[in-house]
C-alpha cells in the first residue's frame, strides 16, 4: 500500500537539504545505528518467509475450493433461504448504476 502523502519524491523540495534520523543520531553520538540495520535484516527475512507461507496457503486454499463439491450444501442453504448466488465480477456496480436515484433528502 503506497500512502502518497508520505512520499519523499512528492514533498520534499529538490533544494532543500535531507538526511535520515538514524544517520543524524549515530553521527552525534547514538551506539545502537548497527543493532537496528541488524533486526531491520532479521525482519525483511521473516516478512519474506511470511509471504511466501501466505502464498502457499492462498494456492492450497484455492484448489480446495476448486475441488469442492458443494451442490448439495448449497441446495439446502437455498431452502432455507440463506444460499445466495454468486454474482458476476461487475454486476453489482451495474446493478446500482441502472437503479433510480435516491430523491434528495430537504
């Protein structure tokens, strides 16, 4: 997720002078600079190691609910009115654009 508001490129004038905090403290003084490019490493890895697990499940998940069979559950959710039919990628955005509008509210 991009946050445009908190883009450098975007806000930072081309004449003024940048730095980052961290390089700003180690350079008067702050010890711990390597300890925190250290667990900055540790953590791209885990986060790497997390997606990677995350798209291994999504695929698992996906041929699961590919595979299953679910005729028969779906026919008796219909019965009791609780099974509703999977709309098409884009119906509901043309459902509500053929509706009326809504008459202003005084």
């Amino acid at each position: 997720m991009v946050v445009p508001d908190a883009l450098k490129v975007l806000h930072v004038k081309p004449y003024r002078k940048i730095t980052l905090l961290g390089r700003l403290a180690s350079e008067s003084g702050w010890k711990h600079a390597e300890l925190v490019v250290k667990l900055e490493q540790n953590r791209i890895v885990k986060a790497q190691e997390f997606y990677m697990e995350k798209k291994a499940k999504a695929v698992i998940k996906a041929k699961a609910e590919k595979a299953a069979d679910l005729g028969d559950l779906n026919s008796k959710l219909a019965d009791f009115g609780y099974y509703v039919e999977p709309t098409a990628v884009g119906a509901t955005k043309a459902l509500f654009a053929s509706a009326p509008a809504a008459p202003a509210s005084e």
